[in-house]
C-alpha cells in the first residue's frame, strides 16, 4: 500500500507534536495535582497514550478552577468587605469553653471545633434555629412558603433543575416574586441542568428573574473544555433571613416520581447568623458566574424570625471547593470522624472517599466507635455503585458497618458525631464532592436539633438491612473484576 507523500510529511509535523503535547501537559499535571497518586497516573497517561491521554486530560485532567481564583482575586477587596459587613451584622461568634472542645450544650465533649471553623475561615456563631426537612414534599413545601413570605429578595441555587412539575411549581413563584419588584436570583449548573430546555429559563429571564448558569467552563482556554468543576450546591435564601441547604435538587425524581421510585432525602431549614455565611457562598458564585458582586440588604439579627423547636443552637456554614488552598471538604470529614467517641453515623448515596478518610473510619473502628455507614441499595450511577465495593472491603473487617436502604433510593448527606454534633450539606462521601466540586455543608453543636437528627437517622436504619461481611467475595468472578475495573476509576467519581 503506497502512503502519499504529502500524508506522510503531515503525520511527520503531527505525530511529534502531539508527543511534544503530551509532554507539556504531563509537566502541568505534576504541577498542578494535589495527590501524587493523581499526579503520576495523568503523566503516565499522557505521555505514554497522548492520543487518549491529551482529550481526557483537557475534559477532566483540572483539579483547581484557577480561573475562579483570579476572579475573587480581582474583586476581593470588595467581596472582604462585605464579609465583613455580613459577620458585623451578626451576633458576636460563641465563645468556645476550653481550648478545643464543647461540651456544655450536648453533654459530651465534641473536638473539633477549633479546626473546622479554621477550615472555614469563620467562626462557629450562637442562636440559631434550625428545622430538619425530611423528604422532598416538606422542603419544597418549605421553601415555596418562605419565598411567598420574601419582601426584600430571593437566592436560589440548585445543581440539577427539571422542567418538569417541580421546576414549574419554583419557576412560578419565583416569576412572582419578580414581578412584585423583589430582586429573584437563580444559579444553576449548566452540566447538573444540561437537560432543561432553553425555553424555561428564557421564561424566566422573560419574567424578571436573573438565571444564569454557573459558568464552569469559564476562566480560560485551561477551563475550556473542563466538565470537572460542577457546582453541586443547593441553597435558598430569602431576605437574608432564612436558608435552606440539603441534597434535593428541584426535580419530580426528589419527590419520589421518578424511575428509582421512593426517594430519601434530607435538607435543613436554618435562621440565624449562619444565613450570611450561605447568602456569601451564593454572592462569590454568582461574582464568578456574573462578573458583579450582588448588592443585598444585610438583615439585622434583630429582625424577626420564626420559631423553631429548637433554640441558641451553635453552628457553622462550611462551603468548600476546588478553589480552597487545600482539600476542605476531605478534611472536614477527616475532622468529624476523628472526633467520634461513641457512635459516627454517615448517610451518603456514594461511598468512593479518598484514602484519607478510610483511614480515619478505621482508626474510629478501631478506637471502639459505632460506625454506620447508610447506603441505598439501588445504584443511579452503576460504574460509582461497583466502586464502592471496593472501598467497603477496605474497612469492614476494621468494625466498620455498612447498611442498604430497602424501601427508598437514599440520596441524603448526613453525618451524626455522638451526641455532640450533626451535619447536613451537600456533599457526597466520592471523589467528586471531596475535591472537584462547589458544596456547602452546615454544622451544628448539640442541643434538640442533633437529636432530632439521631431519631431521623435511626429510623432509617431499622428500614435497612446490614450489609454481610466479605459480600464482594460472595460475588461472581467477572462482578468482582467489573468492581477492579471500576476502582480504578475511583478519582474521577
């Protein structure tokens, strides 16, 4: 077979440009990975399948989003300021007893408070309220009550929104709420949403609402093609007042109307000084998205609040993301589960953690902790579901429990630390949450609420079932390599 001349002269330039390509971005990815692990996989891919590695690599191969730095840096005097003027606003943060615990409200000490409000770079404040909502008809009925109540304005943040009953039900109060002349801002993420039409949110747009997508592959021919970095934060405010965080996107599948059938999810409902710290979240997100950074009332804590059945609870709104110097989110379950004493119950609908935390979830076994992990037993995204497999097998035979959701497709993110401490948020126990993604997690110290949390939680594990040591070897030989396979693909989960 005879190869033109002018082919074989192209392929000449081409072939070793692309080596000399893969090369260079090797270089990047040494110099850009946090892990060495992650580091040295992307290296040897890259220049040893170039042709793979480069496409892969321009699609998934980022682990900061630099251009979201630079955008914060260019407006951050600004954006500190109004920091400021938020925390000014606030009540006085709480005093912690003793150097690093709290132990005055729950009754057990609780470490950890000095390093996670250092990881958040704000401290933990007093006299909030908080409401746990359980399932997708009590939120949305929540949140649609609150934003009818809104007078000043409305932030509204979801990953995936559907344009379906749901997403109508939101679209038109909020239409509404324009209408009255409220400022209505909505955040959603372009790769979550990427199957609502165009028509929803130029009806929006239409009505007065500000929509607009998160912008996740802005900042630059490096973002270009990135789907990395996806803003997976759920979050509601209205008059800077009252937030709303959890794990329910806007979508009939949250109500329990879609194809996995019943659906277990829990958000929270919190007023106090912790609102600021939410409503601040969404203004850096919505600076990088727009460009401005969004002139709001500031409420004084004085403003009146509803009642809530609990009170002068202490919490703490921790957002992380791959904009953080280090892996906050990693970190703050690190944090967490060294801080068990007693029990440590996690609920996530993945379980693909760094090593990190598996370290840390033997090492509470090991000290004689109850630890119970809840999954659901139904898998939505499979390849992430084999995964999991793998990292079970890491940790059981330590003492580390694993529980199956039967009658519902668990999909909260809830973590209970003794009786001390509870959190709810938006991240998953994967890769993905722990180090690619935007989230926010609230934390709360003691008092009625994290009871109200360990009944909830209780009440889902007698409506699982336990999780046999040694299932993966009780598994056909091909399940168990698809489940090799899938472990290596666990950094990108």
């Amino acid at each position: 077979m005879n190869i033109p001349s002018e082919l074989v002269a192209l392929l000449a330039w081409i072939l070793p440009l692309v080596h000399l390509s893969g090369l260079l971005l090797a270089l990047d990815a040494i110099w850009q990975q946090r892990s060495a692990q992650g580091a040295t996989a992307w290296a040897i891919g890259l220049i040893s399948f170039p042709y793979l590695g480069i496409p892969l690599y321009l699609i998934l191969g980022r682990s900061r989003f630099r251009g979201y730095i630079l955008a914060r840096k260019s407006h951050d005097a600004r954006l500190k300021s109004l920091a400021e003027r938020q925390l000014q606003a606030t009540k006085a943060p709480a005093r912690l007893p003793g150097a690093d615990h709290i132990g005055v409200h729950a009754g057990t000490p609780w470490p950890a408070l000095r390093v996670l409000q250092n990881l958040a770079r704000m401290p933990f404040t007093m006299d909030h309220q908080a409401t746990l909502l359980i399932d997708g008809q009590a939120t949305f009925d929540a949140i649609i009550a609150a934003i009818e109540k809104a007078e000043n304005f409305v932030l509204v943040q979801f990953y995936i929104v559907r344009d379906d009953d749901l997403g109508l039900r939101l679209s038109h109060i909020l239409m509404e709420k324009a209408a009255q002349g409220l400022k209505v801002c909505f955040l959603y993420d372009e790769v979550g949403s990427h199957k609502t039409k165009q028509a929803y949110w130029d009806q929006l747009r239409a009505a007065g609402v500000k929509a607009a997508p998160f912008n996740t592959r802005g900042g630059g021919w490096r973002n270009r093609f990135q789907i990395n970095f996806r803003n997976h934060r759920k979050i509601v405010v209205v008059d800077g007042i009252t937030a709303f965080v959890g794990g329910h996107n806007v979508g009939n599948d949250y109500l329990g109307k879609g194809p996995l059938g019943p659906w277990r999810d829990t958000h929270v409902k919190v007023t106090g000084p912790m609102v600021a710290a939410i409503q601040l979240s969404f203004i850096e997100d919505w600076h990088w998205s727009q460009g401005r950074v969004l002139d709001l009332k500031i409420p004084s804590l004085q403003d009146p609040v509803e009642a809530a059945s609990n009170k002068s609870l202490i919490g703490l709104a921790l957002p992380t993301g791959p904009v953080d110097d280090v892996d906050v989110c990693s970190l703050m379950f690190c944090q967490l589960i060294q801080s068990a004493r007693q029990r440590l119950w996690l609920a996530s609908p993945y379980f693909v953690p760094d090593a990190p935390i598996l370290t840390q979830l033997k090492l509470a076994a090991l000290r004689g902790v109850d630890v119970r992990i809840l999954l659901p037993e139904k898998a939505d995204h499979y390849l992430t579901h084999l995964a999991s497999y793998a990292s079970m097998a890491a940790v059981e035979s330590f003492g580390v429990k694993f529980y199956y959701m039967q009658t519902a497709f668990s999909h909260q993110k809830v973590v209970l630390v003794d009786d001390a401490g509870a959190s709810v948020g938006t991240a998953n126990l994967d890769n993905r949450s722990l180090h690619l993604n935007f989230e926010i997690t609230l934390l709360f110290v003691g008092g009625q609420f994290v009871q109200e949390v360990a009944t909830m939680l209780e009440a889902d594990l007698n409506k699982s079932v336990l999780v046999p040591m040694g299932v993966l070897q009780t598994k056909p030989l091909p399940f168990r390599l698809a489940v090799k396979l899938a472990q290596l693909f666990a950094p990108l989960l």
